[in-house]
C-alpha cells in the first residue's frame, strides 16, 4: 500500500511538472494546430476577416474601390468577388507582377481590375478617380501623412470615404511591431486635422484589429464654398 501511494505522488508531481514546462500554457503563447488542420484554420480565419470588412464597407456593386496596399491581392480579390472595380496600388514591384500574373491567369479586364505601381510615399490616385479607398498599411508607417492624406482626399469623390485596417496598440499573436502600431484615438485626432471630420471605428470586427472609417462633412467640402 505505501509502494503504491509512492507511485501515485511521483506521478502527479511529473505531471505537474510537464504542465509547468509547456510553453502552450504560457500566457499569450498559442497552441500549436492540430497535425493537418492548420491550412483549413488559417483559411477559415482569413475568410472571416474578409467577411467581417466587406460588412463594414457595405454595398460595393457598382463602385470602385481603391486598395491601397494590395501585397498579394487578398483584399483585392475579395472585394472583386463583392462587385466592385478594384484599383489595386502597391509600391513593391513583386507584389504588382503577382498581381498581373493573377489577373492574367484568371481572365479579368481593365473594366473589374486595375494595377498600378506607385512610389513610397505616394498614393498614386489620379483626381476623383475612385468612390473610396482601403488602406491596410499601418498608420504610423505612411510617411508624411498630411501630404498623403491631401493627395487621398484629390483622388477619392465627394464624400471622399476611406477605411483604414490596423492593429491594435497591443500585444497579439500576429501582426506588425508593437513600435508601428498607433491606438484609434490618436489616428483620429490626426485625421480630423486633415479635414475628414465625420470619423468612426469599429473596433471588434477583426481579430487583432480595428477599422477606422472616414470622410469629409458636407459642410467642409469644397463644393460648399469652404476649402480643403
């Protein structure tokens, strides 16, 4: 009997030990996917990031929409697949040439996509050439934003809307350095200053992120007698 009570406590206390050594308990460490499913879950994460934006973003037949940052054309594709006319802009020559190759590959024209290669720093938005535009690049890491936020404004129409997806200002299992990321609040004081006074978030649509919405008041906007 005490032969066995021996083995019942050495027992639990390796037990407890192993629990205390695995690194998936640790607080904010994720567990690894199960052997098999990690494609599946990434996918259907993915899915619902997209889902929950084009919610927000409402309506897209029949406008034209301009992603910012296209990189490899998922926003792109998903907001094709939405109705919309999609000019998708990336400053990363690699990234246009994917997105070529795509567009190619899979028979779209000029009248659902377009893509365009712009320099660091610039939008690349001709005047009034779309309806709203996506930026998914963090905030912080735009350059001289007055002057890009000015050139965004030229290029998108009355009401001149754009959404802007970022992370949070925290700690998460993915996304950009902690030192990129900006909270809401700050974002939009900014934006304000840039003329866009009608600002809003939505804050629990996306895992890790927010969605900070934009446009510009009738009563600012130029056709109403007072300047940008």
């Amino acid at each position: 009997m005490r032969q066995q009570l021996t083995f019942i406590l050495l027992g639990g206390l390796l037990l407890a030990g192993c629990k205390g050594n695995d690194p998936t308990q640790q607080t904010g460490a994720p567990a690894p996917a199960a052997q098999g499913t990690a494609a599946p879950a990434a996918t259907v994460e993915n899915q619902q990031a997209m889902d929950s934006l084009l919610t927000v973003l409402g309506p897209l037949q029949g406008k034209t929409v301009a992603d910012m940052f296209a990189g490899d054309g998922f926003y792109t594709w998903g907001m094709l697949k939405a109705g919309a006319r999609v000019l998708a802009i990336d400053d990363n020559p690699a990234n246009i040439a994917a997105l070529e190759a795509r567009k190619k590959s899979e028979g779209i024209g000029d009248d659902r996509l377009l893509i365009r290669q712009t320099t660091p720093g610039s939008p690349g938005l001709l005047k009034d050439e779309v309806d709203m535009a996506l930026i998914t690049r963090e905030y912080s890491t735009l350059g001289d934003r007055p002057a890009w936020f000015a050139q965004l404004m030229a290029g998108i129409r009355s009401p001149h809307l754009f959404y802007l997806v970022n992370f949070i200002p925290g700690q998460t299992a993915a996304g950009p350095p902690l030192s990129q990321r900006m909270g809401y609040n700050t974002v939009s004081n900014e934006v304000n200053e840039f003329g866009f006074g009608d600002v809003g978030i939505f804050y629990k649509k996306m895992q890790y992120r927010y969605i900070l919405f934009g446009s510009v008041p009738p009563e600012s906007r130029p056709d109403q007698g007072e300047g940008q």
